[in-house]
C-alpha cells in the first residue's frame, strides 16, 4: 500500500510513509482536542452572554442584530 501511495503521489515510499502517518497523527490529535474545542466554545458562548442586557429569547436575537428595515445594526 505504501509503494502504491508512494508511486501515485510520484514520491519515495520514505516520503509518503512519513507523509500519510503525519495526516493521521493530525486528525488524530484534532479528534481529541474536540472536548477542549466544546468548552472553548461554551466560555465564548458564556462571555458573548454576559454583553446582554436581561433575558433574551431566541427570537430576540433579529431585534438586536438588525434595524427595522432587516439591515445589520
């Protein structure tokens, strides 16, 4: 498979080893790092919140991003 790859990409079988274990370490670590991206998330969501004034409902949220005539304030 590695020869294969190798011979598609037009590298050496060092270069697309090296390559493909790379990409996979990458999108391993991205896989992890979901749970601290969810509560970066959550912390932004949290400090956006507290720019509010009193409760808001969804359906709040056009009154406060656009004008009368549905242009962005």
């Amino acid at each position: 498979m590695a020869a294969e790859l190798a011979g598609l990409r037009g590298t050496s079988l060092s270069q697309a080893v090296t390559e493909a274990i790379r990409k996979e370490l990458e999108r391993e670590k991205r896989r992890r790092s979901r749970v601290g991206l969810s509560g970066e998330l959550l912390e932004i969501g949290l400090r956006c919140a507290s720019h509010t004034c009193g409760t808001m409902s969804s359906g709040d949220h056009a009154a406060m991003l656009y004008d009368d005539w549905g242009l962005p304030r």
